[in-house]
C-alpha cells in the first residue's frame, strides 16, 4: 500500500538483536514462550522461535492467553517444574509486568526478555521489585543519547500529559514531523503526492534518519538494549549487569 509506511522495525528486526543478546552474548539456551492472543504476541512467538532454534536455544513450553488475563501462577507454577534458563514474553506492558512479578512470587527466578512491548516505566512501576533484571531492547538510541531528546523530554513534561510518552514516542513524534513536512512541500488536497513524497523522504528528526524501503518498511533499524535495575531502564552497556557488579540468573 502506497500511503502505509511504518517508522518502527518490525517484529523480526526486533527478535533477531534481541536473539543475538540473550543467547549469543550472555548464553541462554533453554527457553519457556508466554504470550498473550493478540496478532503481536503471536508473531512475537512465530520470530522468536525459529531465530532461537537455528541459534542452538530450545524452545521447553509455550503457553498463550487472552490480552486481560491477571493470573498467570498456573503457567508459571508448571514452568517452573520444567526449570528453562529464560522466558520469553510476547506481548506488551500490562500482562509483561504482572508475569514477571508473580514468576517473583511462585519461585521461577529466572531471566526474563522481550522485545520493545514491554520498554515502557509502567512495566518497572507495575511489576516492583520484580522488574529487577529484565531484558529488553528498544529500536533507536535511548532519548538521552538522541539528539534533541533531552528537550523532547522537557518539553513533553511542561506540556502536563498524565501518561509517560511511551515506547513509542520518539517514532509518534517523527510520524508527526514526516507528515507535516510531507504536507508543506506539497500541500493538502493531493494525498498521492503526500504518499510518494513520504515513501521517498529523508526525514532528520528526534531518531536520527528515517528513509522507508519499497515496501515502506523503516530502514532506520538501530536498536538500544536495556535492563531493569533499581526501577529504571539502564542501557546494558551502562548497567551494573554489564559491569559485573550485578549477576543475572546462571544459564
């Protein structure tokens, strides 16, 4: 579709960093799949399965449920017994967070990773504690290190939102500014010259450069990895994990 572009990577641009992290680089091999129903945590399982297994990782369970669900003691309690180095989540904030704190509560202390769905504050405040550790990755660099990130921050704050800006912000935020630039070269009234002017733009905006492939697919596909600690997202490179003055879980 000619006016369909996206500003994000894709499920698999995201996995396949994500894949190359938690068992190429720190070993996790054995792994138990939660997600929930939805066409995203599905396609999560459909990328993350077959990119895990042709890196030597094995998949031990995978369990799916609705997008609502609270109670997730009965998975984790059976997870448990079959002991994986790791779980996998596909899906997004809310059931991530209640996941990882009652794996806390059930004795499943283990790694736990996802994709960009769950990089968001309100993970870390809902899960507590638990949060501590947790794996993820976010495609771009982290708002401090963009430039102009720190004055997108402010300004968002001055603005007086009640809800944080997000995971997916900064590419709101540049869908934004690539329409409204599309829209003052060409005017209006002509949405196909709005189309092909998108599909063909070098946009320089809060994530860098955003140019889009024939199918209209992001080219920009950088992505920041991240850990939970003392109830913040800290880069990987610059967390205590990474430093070795914190361990996560033996693989």
């Amino acid at each position: 579709y000619p006016g369909v572009n996206r500003v994000a990577p894709s499920l698999v641009q995201e996995n396949n960093p994500l894949c190359d992290w938690v068992i190429g680089e720190l070993g996790y091999k054995n792994f138990s799949i939660i997600s929930d129903t939805s066409s995203y945590g599905e396609t999560n399982v459909k990328a993350f399965r077959p990119m895990g297994e042709k890196m030597g990782a094995k998949v031990l369970s995978v369990d799916s449920v609705t997008v609502g669900t609270t109670d997730f003691r009965p998975i984790l309690t059976k997870v448990k017994g079959i002991n994986p180095d790791a779980v996998y989540f596909g899906g997004v904030v809310m059931e991530g967070a209640l996941i990882r704190d009652q794996m806390e509560k059930v004795g499943l202390k283990k790694v736990f990773c996802a994709i960009s769905g769950i990089k968001d504050d309100k993970f870390l405040e809902v899960a507590g504690p638990s949060g501590e550790g947790t794996l993820t990755i976010k495609p771009g660099k982290p708002i401090e290190k963009l430039e102009g990130g720190m004055k997108f921050v402010k300004a968002y704050e001055s603005a007086g939102y009640r809800e944080p800006f997000g995971a997916y912000g900064p590419n709101a935020y540049d869908s934004a500014g690539i329409l409204l630039e599309a829209i003052s070269k060409v005017g209006p009234d002509d949405k196909g010259a709005i189309a092909k002017y998108v599909r063909n733009i070098k946009y320089k905006g809060l994530m860098g450069e955003t140019t889009f492939d024939a199918t209209g697919q992001t080219t920009n596909i950088i992505v920041s990895r991240f850990v939970g600690q003392d109830g913040k997202w800290v880069t990987w490179e610059d967390s205590l994990y990474a430093k070795g003055t914190r361990k996560l879980p033996n693989p």
